[in-house]
C-alpha cells in the first residue's frame, strides 16, 4: 500500500450469496464493528436487487455500495439486464466490471469489459476492473502478457482525466474460491507490472494515484502480508465478505 499517493479500499462481492432479507442484520453488524473506519474505503457489492437494501443500511455509515456487473448498452431493449445509469441513480458509487465469473461462465469478452468500463465512467462510477490468469496461462509462463492485454483492452478509450476514477483488480483465476492464495511476491509481481503499464499509458503521475486491489482467497491470515506489498491497494474479497467478523479482520489488516 502507499496511502500517500492513494487509497486503500477493502471491498467484498458477495457474488450471488445471502437473501435480501439478510442485508439489515449484515449491515448491522458490519456498522458495530468498523463504525469510524478512516484508514480505508470499505465496499459492498451485493446482488443487484439487493443493491437498494444495502444503500439504506449503510446510508449513515462509511460504507459505500456497487453493483457486480452492468450492461454494456446505455438503455433499451435488454431483458435482465441493469444499465450504469440505474446503479448511479440508485446512490451506487462503484462497479465490478469483467469479474473472471462472469469472463468464464457468461463469455464475457475483453471487448465487453471495454464497453462497461466506458460506459461506467460515463455515468460516474467507479468501475472495479478485473484482470486475472489462469492456472494454465501461469504455468506457460504468459501471466504477464495475458494481464498486460487485458488492462489495454480494457482502457481503451478512457482518457487521461478520467483514469484516476478507475480501480483495477487483480484477480488469478486460480485462487479464487478455492483457499489457495497467489504468495504475496506472487501478487505484488503482477500488480507493480499493471502499475508500469498505467505508467507507460497514462503517465506516471497518474499511474501511481490509481489503486490496485488482490482478490482470491483473501482473508484475514493472509491479508496484511498481501497488502505490505507497494503496489497492492486493497483486496476484492469474496468468501471471507459474506461474514461481517472475517470482513472486518481483512479491514483491521489494511491498517497498516
Ligand atoms: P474469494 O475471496 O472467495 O476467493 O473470491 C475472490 C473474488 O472473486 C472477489 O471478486
């Protein structure tokens, strides 16, 4: 972390886990336990159509809420889908764009990711990019190269006054949900390399206020070791957010 060029943010995706009817005691108990939290920005992104349960009960709190997907078109004919302007209107601030989850199991392809991400800072929110390699694409030696296409992909389009409203994710497809975690020189590896990248497209003044966050696997053991590293910001926590107590000790981690 480097707190004096930019933020620190926690961030959980509950993915598609806990009932609507669940989010007021969640975020009770989330609001007992981190009720002044000032070294970080803590992040919720619930189900969509929970999205609304989740602003209320953090509405008097330091907790900010985001979508997990958008849809690439502004409005229109689109069954099931939710535009970035109904998530901004809402009072939603972030948005998790080109999740691996969605990558893998919907095909969502770099060029979508391209279009959400654009689409997401037209409507002023913060998109949450995902990066990420396979376990085959880390055993052949690409990771680099594979992050380094997606991040391009991935910008292209977004210009220079609008980059420092972007967050990047770092997220091996391998370690996520599956209790094995990138070691910290792992995952500092590939973030610093996501940074030289900002820096060879945006300049290094920007490049080094944008947050980088690690997801897979982060909890509250391995958290503060990650987040020691210069170039990780925060995490994107999935498992470990769905309990109020082992979100809050990845917080207390970031409180280094
Ligand atoms: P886990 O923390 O469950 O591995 O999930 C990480 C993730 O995908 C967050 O977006």
């Amino acid at each position: 972390m480097n707190r004096k060029y930019r933020k620190t943010i926690i961030a959980g995706n509950w993915k598609m886990n806990l009932l609507p009817s669940e989010v007021k005691g969640y975020g009770e108990k989330l609001k007992c336990l981190a009720p002044k939290v000032k070294w970080c920005e803590i992040v919720i992104c619930p189900p969509s159509l929970m999205l609304q349960a989740a602003l209320k009960t953090f509405s008097n709190a330091r907790i900010h809420v985001g979508a997990q997907n958008i849809c690439t078109e502004a409005k229109g004919a689109y069954t099931g889908e939710i535009s970035a302007a109904q998530v901004k209107d809402l009072g939603a601030k972030y948005v998790i764009v080109g999740h691996s989850e969605r990558r893998q199991y919907y095909g969502e392809t770099d060029k979508q990711v391209n279009l959400k991400v654009n689409i997401a800072i037209e409507n002023g929110l913060i998109p949450i990019i995902c990066l990420g390699e396979t376990l085959e694409q880390r055993e052949m030696g690409i990771t680099l190269d594979h992050i380094r296409l997606q991040l391009k992909i991935a910008l292209s389009g977004v210009p220079a006054d609008k980059i420092r409203k972007v967050v990047i994710a770092y997220e091996p497809v391998w370690a996520i949900g599956t209790g094995k975690t990138a070691t910290s020189e792992e995952a500092g590896e590939v973030c610093k390399e996501i940074r030289a990248q900002l820096r060879s497209l945006y300049g290094a003044r920007i490049a080094r206020s944008i947050s980088i966050l690690y997801g897979g696997s982060m909890n509250g053991d391995n958290a503060a070791e990650l987040l020691a590293q210069p170039d990780i910001d925060g995490g994107l926590i999935g498992g470990a957010s769905l309990d109020p107590e082992k979100f809050y000790s990845i917080i207390l981690a970031a409180n280094q």
